[in-house]
C-alpha cells in the first residue's frame, strides 16, 4: 500500500472525512521526509486535534473503535 492511502484511511477512519488535497500533500511529504510516522500522526490526532476530539470526546473506548469501524466499512 501507499502512504496516500495509508493517509486516506486515517482520514477516514479518524476524522469521518477524506483528506483535502494540502493536507494529504502535507503530511505525505512529512513521512516521506521522516519527520513523522502514521503512528506518529494517529496518535496525534486522537491526543491533540479538534476535529477528533470534537467527534470522539466523552466517548468509550469501545464507542470510539465501533465509530472508526463504521467510517472504514459502511
């Protein structure tokens, strides 16, 4: 697989949503680099970003698995 669509199913998977061009651009280029990992990047988003918080605070671990499952299979 590729980091693009390694990227893509974070994206959807994490944030509900498929990336945006300069973001996917973005954080491509960063793992090509080395500056970070796709694990690096998951466990900033579930950490750090808004948009997930937003989507997944308050939830149960189980609650949160069931929602990103959701996103990658429906």
């Amino acid at each position: 697989m590729s980091i693009r669509n390694d990227l893509q199913k974070l994206y959807i998977g994490y944030l509900g949503r498929a990336a945006d061009k300069p973001g996917l651009d973005y954080w491509e280029a960063q793992i090509n680099a080395g500056a970070i990992t796709l694990d690096d990047l998951r466990i900033n988003w579930v950490n750090e970003q808004p948009e997930y918080l937003s989507m997944y605070g308050g939830l149960t671990r189980s609650q949160v698995a069931g929602n990103i499952y959701q996103n990658l299979f429906k």
